[in-house]
C-alpha cells in the first residue's frame, strides 16, 4: 500500500557550506534559505532539471514520518503517526552546483513501514531506483541501531552504490539516551556513512541532512556524466581510428602512440566492451599483445553516428 501527499508547491534551495555541524561527519552540509529570499545574481544560471527518489528505512517509531513532515512541511505532530505500506512525499529543491549552475530537483520521499515483516516484502518494489538512502533509528533505543545492520544491507543490495546517511533521531531525549557517540561511529564506518543526530520535535539538523543528501545526489550525477563522457570519448576515438585501418586494424603500442594521455587500463577496458558488442575483434599474441580490428558491425556504427553529428 502506498500513501502518496500532495506536492508541496513552495521551493527550497539547498546550499554548501563549511562544517559547521560537528555531528555531521562529512565536509558538505547544507541550510535553507527561506523561499521568499532570492539570491543576489549578475548572471541567469543555467537551470539542469532532475528527478530524484530518496527513501528512509529503519525500525517502527523512530521516528522517520516526523523527518519527513518536518523537512517538508516544517510540522511536527506529537502524536506517533504510523506508517502502513509506503507514504511518499514530494518537495520541489534548488540545489546550485558549481558558479553558474542551479539544479531543479523534483524529490520524492520513500517512507517505508517499519514492520520486520514488512522489510522483505518491499525490497524491490520501493528501494528500486532509489538515487539515497537514509537509515533513521532512535536514540532512545539500542535495537533500533542493532536492526540497521539488516535493513541498509538489504537496500543497498538492490539500490548499488548510492549515498547513504545514518540518522539517529531524538536527540531531543538525550537524558534517555540508550546509544552512545562510540557505538553510533562504529555503526557509521561499519557501513562507511556519515551520521547525523537528530530532532524532528525542535527540527535540529533535519533539513542539514535532507540537504547535504540533496548536494550528493546532485554531486554524483554530475560525476557520472563526467565519466560518461569521457568514456564515449575514447569509444568514438577508438572506433574511428579502426575505422580508418579497416582490416589492418591497430596493434598495441600504436593504440599508445596515438592515444597519448588516456591510460592503459582504460583503453582495455573499453576495447573489452566494444568487443563484447561485436564492434571489433582483439586477435591475441601470447599473454600481453594484441592486434584489434573492426568488425562490419563497428564500421556501420561508425559512419551512422558521423552521419548523425553532420550538420
């Protein structure tokens, strides 16, 4: 079952700033600005625009709904309120990256019952497609630490590697306290994470973490793009040169000679890839030389993405 709010139509912007948060063990953290402040600018920003989906799991009552309520509504209700199935919520955030970059992201949050029985059954259905992960207990509550072990390796199994925050919330009840700051750091490297303690009743640093996971998300996509492409970059260099020696094809130290600057292991990689793809063939000569050429296939390719990019 799954409850879904009504988007929440006012917007928050996300910001870096210094460490100024010691329980926020992570060199990023992040504050909102009230939405009726704009900030000062000189020039339009180039707007990017992305969807993400952030899902909170841990034990019943500890607290994670009010997380969620006081993030995006900034409301706390001091009757506990029980999640049955899945409740998400939707907020709209303006998170900047880099001098000249504002990143519109339509976020929606997973609040996933907290019932052991329950924790099976939602594995792929919610955690799929899952871009951060925050794992909440209650400060109150030594078991609600200890069931974490089983609830982030689970999530985490089908989500990949996507960022993860440990949230020990209450900390507003710190006379109750059942966890102390040594079990909370192991708990923490144990699942290299960083942690942040909590209030949803006085909301001390529930936005920093809601954010600083925002900045992360916004951080590794634009990484991954990076990386993509500069990937496609040596795919397209490696193909148009084979291309170009049709049946000859390229030995190992001419890939080198021509491909100055790009390392080793990263051209054998992609020549791997393309292999598998039937876009060239890598005829080896004992254990570390090679020769590759390009197949009909990888030469069709070549001359239809020539073929795409003229003008």
């Amino acid at each position: 079952m799954v409850e879904s709010e009504a988007p929440i139509e006012r917007r928050k912007t996300a910001r870096k700033a210094g460490s100024e948060h010691r329980l926020v063990r992570t060199n990023e953290t992040a504050y909102t600005r009230p939405s009726d402040v704009e900030p000062l600018r000189f020039l339009m920003p180039n707007v990017q625009r992305m969807k993400t989906k952030l899902v909170l799991m841990g034990e019943s009552g500890v607290g994670k709904t009010s997380l969620v309520r006081r993030f995006v509504m900034s409301e706390y209700e001091d009757v506990y309120l029980r999640t049955v199935g899945t409740r998400v919520s939707k907020i709209e955030l303006v998170v900047p990256h880099g001098p000249d970059t504002e990143v519109h992201m339509d976020m929606s949050i997973f609040d996933i019952m907290g019932e052991k029985g329950f924790r099976d059954l939602v594995r792929e259905a919610y955690y799929h497609g899952a871009q951060a992960l925050m794992a909440v207990c209650d400060l109150t509550r030594k078991d609600s630490l200890d069931a974490l072990t089983e609830w982030i390796p689970a999530a985490l199994e089908v989500t990949g590697d996507v960022p993860l925050y440990l949230v020990v919330n209450k900390r507003d009840l710190e006379p109750q306290r059942a966890i102390s700051e040594e079990e909370i750091r192991r708990a923490a490297e144990a699942h290299r994470a960083p942690y942040v303690l909590t209030s949803a009743r006085t909301g001390e640093f529930v936005e920093d973490v809601f954010n600083a996971l925002a900045i992360e998300m916004v951080d590794r996509a634009f990484r991954h793009e990076v990386e993509r492409v500069a990937q496609r970059s040596v795919r397209d260099k490696v193909l148009v040169l084979l291309e170009k020696r049709g049946s000859i094809g390229l030995k190992k130290n001419q890939f080198f000679d021509i491909l100055r600057g790009v390392q080793f292991d990263e051209i054998q990689a992609e020549l791997d890839r393309l292999e598998r793809e039937g876009l060239v063939t890598i005829l080896w000569y004992g254990a570390s030389d090679f020769a590759v050429t390009i197949t009909p296939r990888g030469a069709k390719a070549v001359r239809q993405s020539q073929a795409w990019g003229a003008p």
